[in-house]
C-alpha cells in the first residue's frame, strides 16, 4: 500500500492500494462514522420534462461517504465501502445512501477523529504478510509465484484436512498433501 499523503492533525491519510492484502487491511482499517473519499459514479436521474421516465445518467465524481458498513470480498477482490454521502458535487445529493467501490491502484482518504496507533501500524507496514492463493501440486504456477514473491519464508499450509474428504478421496488427498509438498520442495 503506498501513502501518498499523510496528516495526522486533520485527521486523514491518503492511500493507493496496489495488493488483495492491501483491501483486507483497508477493510480492518475503516470503521463506522469515518468518512471515506474516493472516485465512484452514481446514477442521477433526469429532471427534464421530455425525458423519459425512470431514465438516468451515470455521473463520475469524487465524492466522500460517512461509513456505515465495509464488506471485502476476496474471491472478487472487492472492497465496498456503505455510507451516506457527506461530500459531492452539486448535482449529487449530499445525505443520500451509496457504495463507494474500493480498487486497486485507486486512490482514497480516510478521515477519522482520531486515528489509534495500531490502525497506523497497520497501514505503515512494509513487510507485511502475502498471501498467495493456487494449486500447491500445479508446479509452473508455484514457481511463478515464488518468483514473482522472492519469500524470506514459506509456510506451507496446503492440505487436506477434513478426515471425511480425505477418506473419501484418497488420491486428491496424496496428491494435495503429498505431491504438493514435493512440487513446493522442488521449487525452491
């Protein structure tokens, strides 16, 4: 996560995140009643009189949200940030619900009251944890991934650990448990 600007005595920091990781410490990060801005679009629907009904026009802004919710999902890589509009342009109304959508290599402000030390810590780190995600027994795709990681350490977690799957499916389960291992060991 990069920071692009950082001032505790107003009370925000302005971040890019650039990993998956980066999303999951944002979500952990962002709380109820801070505020949030970002780029996002919203629908405003048209006032005209020859319009047609129910017809709306899809308006990008930078906009901030008073937070009442975060949800991250992982499989789709997605951060969503629920609030009340606290900031926007004119033509978008202020106190109206909306979703802020966070992206990787998008910037956002989070504005706090205060912000607790572990919170900066969080958002400090440098060296933090990566996980990655993918098939231990596909060899090609382990070690591009440790190539591309250039680990310090590996912690291999991959395995079948529910008895009743490993009974029944023995040869997922050596292959998983087994043959992983031995791609990984290859690999490094």
């Amino acid at each position: 996560m990069k920071i692009i600007e950082k001032n505790l005595q107003q009370g925000f920091v302005k971040v890019v995140p650039d990993s998956a990781d980066d999303l999951w410490h944002l979500y952990n990060v962002i709380y109820k009643d801070d505020e949030v801005y970002a780029f996002s679009s919203r629908a405003i629907k048209s006032d005209v009189e020859y319009s047609r009904p129910k017809s709306a026009e899809r308006v990008s802004a930078f906009m901030g949200v008073t937070v009442e919710s975060v949800s991250w999902d992982k499989f789709l890589g997605r951060l969503r940030v629920h609030g009340l509009i606290c900031h926007a342009p004119d033509i978008i109304p202020t106190g109206a619900h909306h979703t802020l959508s966070i992206s990787l290599n998008k910037p956002l402000t989070i504005v706090k009251k205060s912000w607790a030390k572990h919170l900066l810590d969080r958002i400090n780190r440098r060296d933090r944890v990566h996980m990655l995600y993918g098939d231990i027994r596909d060899s090609f795709a382990v070690r591009k991934a440790l190539k591309a990681s250039r680990p310090d350490y590996i912690f291999h977690l991959a395995a079948q650990s529910y008895p009743r799957t490993s009974f029944d499916s023995p040869i997922d389960t050596y292959e998983t448990n087994i043959v992983g291992t031995a791609v990984l060991l290859e690999s490094v």
